[in-house]
C-alpha cells in the first residue's frame, strides 16, 4: 500500500513540475506531455531496476 501512495506522490510532483514550467513560459502543451511521458517511463525503469535487485 505504501509503494502505491509513493508512485502517486512520485506522479503529483511530475506533473506539478509541468505545470509550474508550462506557467513560466518554458513549456507548450506538446513539450509538456512529452516531458511528462519521459519521465514516468524513466521511473518506472529506474523502479523495474530495483526490483531485479
């Protein structure tokens, strides 16, 4: 259960940051969902990784 409130918070923060770039001029919507997509496929391989350790 612990595991599954992490990963959420992991992905709030994710996406707060998105946002928080997009709100700076920094990102349009395209870059944000690319953003976005690259880094949860690079947490989900870092946490993948972990598990085979």
């Amino acid at each position: 259960m612990k595991g599954n409130i992490s990963k959420d918070q992991h992905v709030l923060s994710l996406i707060q940051k998105a946002y928080d770039k997009g709100q700076q001029g920094n990102m349009d919507t395209d870059k944000m969902i690319d953003w976005l997509k690259q880094e949860l496929q690079n947490g989900f391989s870092l946490n993948q990784s972990e598990k085979a350790l």
